[in-house]
C-alpha cells in the first residue's frame, strides 16, 4: 500500500530516482510513496545505513544529478 497525495518534508523523507529507490528497497528500506518516476522513504536509521553503504559510483551520479534528474 502506497501513501498516494503524501507531502514530502525533507526533513521526515528522503525523495529519489528509481535506480537508487530500487536500492534502497533491495537493502530493506520501505517505500512510502511514488511521486511520478521518483519515489519517497521515510527518513530512518535503516535508510541512513543503507545510505551510507551504497556503492561509491551510485553516490556521485546521485550527487551531481544524473540519477535523480
């Protein structure tokens, strides 16, 4: 079940492209919500873990804006 009219505050949720929500969700992160080809996670100590475990590559493109674009 997916929270479909969710306000995002970015401060409570972390919003991303699906590439890294697909790793996000495969590092058992839960999806709250899909806002067009983006999708929203709850800001959590899991997140953070997975976070800061994703792979260096995936963490520069995310950063400059090729993934989340």
């Amino acid at each position: 079940m997916f929270i479909d009219s969710l306000k995002t505050n970015e401060t409570k949720h972390y919003r991303c492209g699906q590439t890294i929500g697909n790793y996000l969700t495969k590092h058992g992160v839960p999806l709250l919500s899909r806002d067009g080809s983006f999708m929203v996670f709850p800001r959590t100590k899991n997140l953070e873990k997975a976070l800061s475990g994703m792979p260096v590559a995936l963490r520069m493109l995310a950063k400059v804006g090729v993934l989340n674009g």
